[in-house]
C-alpha cells in the first residue's frame, strides 16, 4: 500500500504545521465581543443565541437627544416599534458560520434607515470586521470595517433582552 504523505512528498512534520496553522486561524474566525461600527457612534455586541450569533446595541456616543430622552427607533417601518430605544436593541440575528469562515443567512437593521438588510460578516484579524449589508447577494451589498472597541467602553443602558427574540 502506498503511503500518502510520501506520495505527495509530504512529511509528518509538514502535516502537523498544516494543522496547527488552520487551527489557528479558525481560533481567530470567532466574531464573538463587543465591537465599534463604522461611524464610531456606536457599539455592537456579538454573542451566541442558540447556534447562531447575535448583536445588540450596548453603547452610543449620544444614547439621549436633547431632551433627555432616549434616541428612538423612529424610522421603523413598523409604527409600533417606532418608540423603542435604539440603546439594547438587537440589531443582527441568524448569523451562521459558513464552510469558507464567513459568518452569514442571517440579518442585521439599520435603525438609521429603518430597514433590514442580509449580512455577512468576515473577520479580518483579531481587531477587525468585514461588515456587509446586502440584498440578494454581498456583491450587491455595502461593506463596513468595524473595530474591537475598547474595554472600557461602557453601557449606554441596562441590556433588557425579551425572551421572544
């Protein structure tokens, strides 16, 4: 029987390296913390919510307008979630682990826009997203490099999850 690695000319050792250095990087391929988005206003945490991953809003430059009150998801199509505030809101949802490493079929809300986009996420290095909202395909889409926020970034508000979400 002929033996495989000395088939391909490859050797135990260059095996072993060839598995520490994919194991490495799937180590690194967890988008899991608290993250800063594109603008730096705001900071998402990522999080696991069954076998999938989530985010929710946990901090924002200007959580309170300038009366005191909590910014509000006020261009949300749907008129009763229009007076909900934006700090704590869940903000991505279905987020997979794809075969390539991306984490995608899931979908995130611009409270901005009020609308609801697909989303992929790749993670670039330890410090650095890919984010890309998107309809029918990311190629189609808008892509935004989020960052690692720091750890004292704070809470803009108690976290208040409803267990229907």
């Amino acid at each position: 029987m002929l033996n495989p690695l000395r088939t391909y000319g490859l050797t135990a050792v260059a095996v072993t390296f060839a598995a520490l250095c994919f194991s490495s990087a799937s180590a690194v391929a967890s988008p899991l913390g608290v993250w800063l988005d594109h603008t730096q206003r705001g900071a998402i945490e990522l999080y696991e919510c069954g076998a999938s991953v989530c985010g929710r809003v946990v901090w924002m430059k200007n959580p309170l307008k300038e009366n005191g009150r909590p910014v509000l998801d006020g261009r949300n199509p749907e008129a009763a979630r229009r007076d909900r505030p934006i700090c704590g809101m869940k903000i991505i949802g279905k987020l997979r682990r794809q075969g390539d490493g991306t984490w995608d079929g899931g979908w995130i809300y611009s409270p901005e826009r009020g609308q609801e986009f697909s989303v992929r996420i790749i993670q670039r290095s330890a410090e650095a997203l890919e984010v890309t909202g998107y309809i029918m395909a990311p190629t189609f889409g808008q892509t935004f490099r989020w960052t690692r926020a720091p750890d004292n970034i704070g809470a803009c508000a108690p976290i208040v999850e409803a267990a229907t979400q």
